[in-house]
C-alpha cells in the first residue's frame, strides 16, 4: 500500500495505550501537529552519512542516556552532566582509536517505554503498567495510571528545552577541547575511571598547546571548540511521532522532525505491525533491537522494508542477547547476513538482555554482564571479519547505585542507597568509564583499526 504518515493505523499495533477521551486526543494530536519541529531534516542526513563511516569501520558509535526520561528530572544540571558524560566517554574512545565518535542521546524524547504486561498488580491492586512519562504517571493510583494525551503536549516542551540546552553546550564552547579538565563531575573526582580519564586529558591538552604554537586553535578550527550531539529515542507511541512526520520542503521526502534517529523496539518489531510500517516511510536514519527470540527469516523482511534500497548508514541492527546468550545465537546469525553483502551496521546494547532482579527486590544489571557482552560481540565480528561499529547503552550523569558490581563494587546491599531510575537501572559515571577503556582495549583487535 502507498505509504502515509497515517497509514500504520491499518496494521496490528502493539505496546500502545488505550486513551479513553478520544475527542481530547485528537485535539491535542492536531495542536502538535502545528508545532515547530525540533531537529531539522538537514541534521538527520548529516548523521546518516556519519553513520555509513561507523559502518565501513571508519568511526566509532556512542548512543546513551536514560532508560526513560522523567518529568521530574528536567533540570540543567542533570542534562548538563549526561552530556559531561558522554563527551568524556567519546574523549576515551577518539583518543585510543584515532576515529571520530558519532555521538547520539536517548535523550529530548526518551519517555515511552514498552512494558512486559499491560497491567501492575501492588497489594491486590491492579492497574494499567507505567509506560513512561508521556503516557501516563510512575505514581501507583487509578488517576495518575490513566493515559493522558496532555502528557505528550509536556513531552514535547521538555524535548524542546532540553534541545536548547544540548544544542547550547554542543555549539557554544561547552564542548570546546580546551574545556576537558572543566567536564569532570565533582563527586567523582576520586574515581579510579577518573584519574585514568585525566592522564589522557592531560595529554590532549598537551597536544593542543603543540597545534596552537603552530596556528591552529579553536577560533579557525570549529572542532576545537564544537561538537555534532544528536538526539534518539524509540519510535513506540505512533500517534505522537505521526504529529511530528513532515514533509521535508528541499527533497519532498517524509521526515520524523521530533528526533533525528529513531529505533524499533524487541517488542514491536513484527514486520507485519505497524511499528515496522511507520518506520519505513521516513527518511531518518533508524536501528531495530535485535533479541535473542529473533527470527532470521523475519529479520530479513524488516530489512527489506526498511532498507529498500540497500542504502549506507540507513539501518542500524541494535544487538541485545545477554551475555550468556551472545555467543551461541549472534554468530550464526552474523555469518547468515554477512553473506547477503547488505549495508548494515552492527551496535551492540549490553544492557536490556542482562536485567535482572536482586535479592533485594530492586531491578538491577550486573556491570561484568554488560562488558562481557560487550567484549563477545567484539570477538564475535573480530572472528567474522565484520564491523563492530559500537554501543547502545543506558547511563547517566547522576550518582547512583541502580547497576552493581564496576570500580566501586557496588553489591545487592547498596542498591536502595540511590536507586533514582523510574524504569530500568542504569550504568553510573564510575561504570560507564570503566566500560569505555574496556573498549579502547578492545580497538587494537578489532577490525575498526584494519578499515582506516
């Protein structure tokens, strides 16, 4: 059927809430629609091209953040400090492999989240699931589980401001590499991560002091002093990200303006449902999870429908099996789509198939977990001859204790200490580090180094 930004409503839809006002969804659909886009159509074909390098292994792909952004969490501070994070990781990462990073947020838009079950039982009481902010709210209670389409009016003010505020920091000397020793977080000065983070900076800086002797500094060198920051969330509530498809005025394409990559989630990624639907019609760069339940046969159709034209940098194949599942399932599967000779490029998220519950009832990740799914999916492409291209993970900028084990050993006692995440746990300052020089160790080996 011919594609339009509407059309998925003709296919199966999954993980989407029931709204019982219907009269109050349409009218705050139509207002949105009227709404300025937040990302430009121009940044979306940038990232594309700077994906189609990660893929030929000539850069390496960064794309963290929250697991769900929260309402509540809106504030500078804790913006700022995730971007700190990230641009410290990507510091690590350029510096030990010699290759730009292509950095990307799940961020200015991450509230949707798909649940395992439809409904949450506390007490004897059920209720519909929380599924994120711009749904409805974490608060266990009749009103505040019901889903609101105002939500997604709210969604869209804290995307745009937390949009200002990235671009801000991205373009306006905050990310500047004369700034490096001004992006640490105060609290974790004393980290192990952090000292080792400071012996590269040191050298850097020695580096640019070398350059600026001979005339080049950050007032003619523009990557001195900015950086390229692009945003991503997954595409699961489809009547918002319908409000935001637009036709680009330059190429006449479709475009979703709410974020500049979008992916489809384990759940949601039915070739004949209307997530796949929507996602193929747009002209952004994309990803699709692939888990441990994925069906070769299936995998090839989404591709087919989503990369038609076996275009380079389109399609991003997200891996998440779980560390004690990676090594029997993703190298049947590589070699099977090696040999189709298609433009894919492979990310590796350690995170979603190592959830698990604790002892003391708080949902966690174990860090070994996540960098040894890491490491067996470098292996894995090292083995096969193909392209790591990099990782998709969940963290943030906070001082938490939600995933234990890394530099401080946090253990199952320590959870509750700051346990903040309103969804799934994610990885702190100390462990998202200590996961980046796991990867720069990693580079010597793999087959990024072989393709410059």
């Amino acid at each position: 059927m011919n594609w339009k930004s509407d059309s998925w409503k003709s296919f199966e839809v999954k993980q989407m809430p029931a709204y019982n006002d219907k009269k109050k969804l349409d009218s705050v659909l139509s207002d949105l629609s009227k709404y300025p886009p937040l990302i430009f159509a121009g940044e979306t074909r940038s990232l594309k091209k700077k994906i189609s390098e990660v893929q030929k292994g000539k850069a390496f792909y960064l794309q963290g953040g929250d697991c769900a952004e929260s309402f509540l969490e809106l504030n500078p501070n804790t913006i700022r400090d995730t971007f700190k994070l990230l641009l410290q990781m990507s510091v690590v990462l350029t510096y030990a492999t010699n290759s730009p990073v292509v950095k990307l947020g799940r961020i200015a838009g991450q509230f949707a989240k798909p649940r395992s079950s439809d409904m949450e039982e506390k007490n004897g009481v059920s209720l519909p699931s929380y599924r994120g902010d711009i749904i409805n709210s974490y608060e266990f209670s009749k009103e505040a589980r019901e889903p609101d389409p105002d939500r997604m009016i709210r969604a869209y003010n804290h995307s745009a401001s937390t949009l200002n505020l990235l671009r801000a920091f991205a373009q306006g000397g905050f990310a500047s590499l004369s700034q490096l020793s001004k992006w640490n977080l105060d609290f974790a000065e004393n980290f192990p991560s952090m000292k080792k983070y400071s012996e590269i900076s040191k050298k850097i800086e020695d580096s640019i002091n070398f350059i600026n002797a001979c005339g080049i500094d950050e007032n003619n060198t523009r990557e001195l002093r900015e950086t390229d920051f692009y945003t991503s969330h997954e595409a699961l509530l489809l009547p918002y990200e319908q409000a935001f498809t637009r036709i680009d005025s330059t190429t006449g394409d479709w475009y979703n303006v709410s974020s500049h990559f979008l992916w489809v989630g384990d759940r949601t990624r039915d070739p004949d449902g209307a997530h796949i639907h929507y996602l193929s019609g747009i002209k952004n760069p994309i990803g699709l999870k692939v888990g441990p339940t994925t069906d070769v046969d299936q995998l090839k159709k989404n591709i087919e429908i989503l990369n038609p034209d076996n275009e380079e940098g389109r399609l991003t194949l997200i891996v998440r099996m779980g560390a004690n599942k990676i090594s029997d399932i993703f190298p049947k599967l590589l070699k099977e789509f090696k040999s189709l000779g298609q433009n894919i490029t492979w990310i590796c998220d350690p995170m979603h198939g190592n959830t698990i519950t604790s002892t003391s009832g708080y949902k966690t990740r174990n860090s070994k977990d996540v960098l040894a799914e890491i490491k067996n999916f470098f292996d894995i492409h090292n083995a096969e001859g193909t392209i790591a291209g990099g990782v998709h993970l969940e963290l943030t900028g906070l001082n938490v204790t939600e995933c234990v084990g890394g530099p401080e050993d946090i253990k199952d006692e320590n959870l509750g200490d700051r346990y903040h995440t309103f969804c799934d746990p994610r990885l702190n300052v100390n462990q998202s580090l200590e996961l980046c020089f796991l990867l720069a160790d990693l580079f010597p080996k793999s087959t990024i180094t072989n393709n410059k």
